[in-house]
C-alpha cells in the first residue's frame, strides 16, 4: 500500500505541467524578462531593452536548424556543434546598446547585417547588397531574369523589420513578419 501511494505521487509530480508552481506574477515576470528584457515600460520603449538584450553577446553563434525541409523532422539544436565548427558560423557585436551586428562568411565572401532599435524589441535591418548577393551564391556573374529574381527575393528576406529576443544568455530568437523563428545559439568557445 505504502509503495502505490509513493509511485502514484511520483507519477503525478512528474506528469505535472512544468510552470503549474508558479503563480500567475512568477509567470508574468518571466515573460517580462524574457519579451521586454526585465524593463519597466516606460524604460521599454526607450534603449533599456538593448543594454540588456545584447549584454555580453559578442562572439560566434550557429543558427539553430528547424524543421528539416526534406523530412519536416524538427531538429532545434541537435546540429549546434556542426554548424558552429562550418562555414555557416555568424559573428556577432553590438557596438553600443541599439545597434547588434551580425557577420558571416558562408560563401568565402564576407556580408554583415546591422540591426538597428526602433523602440523596445523592434529593429530595423540593413544588410549591404552587393556583398550579401556573393555570399549567398547571387553575385554579379548571375545573369538573367532568374538571377534578377534571386537577388530581390533574397533582399526582401534580409531586410525589414524584426523583433529581437534573448531568453538566456545563449539563445538569440529574431522574428519577422510572417516568417519562422530565426534561433541562434552561442558556440562553445574553442
């Protein structure tokens, strides 16, 4: 009898919902840390979300896989290793608390995308053409309307609008409109 009640206790601690200890406030913080960085809202939409969305974020990042586009597998983080010992590892630096810029060298041709605040976690993105186009495969040695497609559908991807996220201090969400999750995790330092 003893040992039924602990296994059905210990069934219902481990098949109990995660945050189901929290209260309501522990939960409405943790989404303030996480979706307006800890500030008050007033301090918000000014530049408090930056000092602490990009503390100490400088250094190499891999963007994290989702779902694989052959077997629609979701595989977030299982290739982190891989793609930060590849090409397709990213740098990033934030030279003051609005600004995160992120460099990459997938294709032997360096290009950077700058991200600017706006307000809060909104952020303008500026990345610089004629260096993207190489480093995607769509320089100038493409020719004809294909390559011309390319190249605008490319642009319209790589700028725009974004919502910047930092749920720990290795893990970097980017948002779109209408667009998945671009999820980066911080590489091991070698």
């Amino acid at each position: 009898m003893r040992l039924s009640l602990l296994a059905v206790a210990a069934g219902l601690v481990l098949c109990a919902p995660v945050h189901a200890a929290d209260n309501l406030a522990d939960q409405a913080a943790y989404a303030v840390d996480v979706f307006a960085g800890g500030a008050a809202a007033a301090l918000y939409a000014e530049t408090a979300y930056g000092r602490v969305a990009f503390d100490n974020i400088a250094g190499q990042w891999a963007s994290l896989t989702g779902p694989d586009p052959r077997s629609g597998a979701e595989s977030y983080g299982a290739d982190a290793e891989k793609a930060c010992a590849s090409s397709s590892v990213l740098t990033l630096a934030s030279p003051d608390f609005i600004t995160l810029t992120i460099s990459g060298t997938p294709l032997d041709t360096e290009f950077r995308q700058i991200y600017t605040q706006i307000a809060g976690t909104t952020f303008s993105e500026f990345t610089e053409p004629h260096s993207y186009f190489a480093a995607v495969g769509l320089g100038p040695d493409k020719r004809g309307p294909e390559a011309d497609r390319g190249r605008a559908l490319a642009l319209s991807l790589a700028n725009g609008v974004v919502q910047i996220y930092r749920p720990s201090p290795d893990i970097l969400v980017m948002t779109r409109d209408k667009g998945y999750p671009r999820i980066l995790a911080r590489c091991p330092k070698p």
